[in-house]
C-alpha cells in the first residue's frame, strides 16, 4: 500500500504518510485538524450533462 505526503489545503502544513488511496482522497490534517478530500486521489466518475435536445435523441433511440 503506497503512502503519501499532501500539502492541506487550508493551513499549507504538509501531513506525512498518508494512505489516501483507501479513504478515497480523504485526510484530516494533523495539524488544523480539518477534514478535506484531495481530488488528485478521488476515484471519482465522470457525470455527462446533456442538453435537452440531445436528451430528447437519446429518448427517441432508445424507445425504437
């Protein structure tokens, strides 16, 4: 299991050994005690956003 050493985001104090890949990006800083998740080691999944029009043809190819 690979450790990290991140920066947080709010104080600047760098927090040593860090398993971020479990918690999903989530650390409590060691230092100002705050909660904050890194996006760089979120396993986070892409949302489409469609416009209506695009809405309206995926509708109509799915119901032929």
């Amino acid at each position: 299991m690979e450790t990290y050493d991140v920066r947080c985001p709010i104080c600047g104090e760098l927090n040593h050994n860090l398993y971020l890949d479990e918690t999903d990006g989530w650390m409590e800083c060691e230092h100002c005690h705050q909660a904050v998740q890194i996006l760089a080691y979120a396993k986070t999944k892409p949302i489409p956003v469609y416009t209506g029009r695009e809405l309206a043809e995926k509708f109509l190819m799915s119901t032929k």
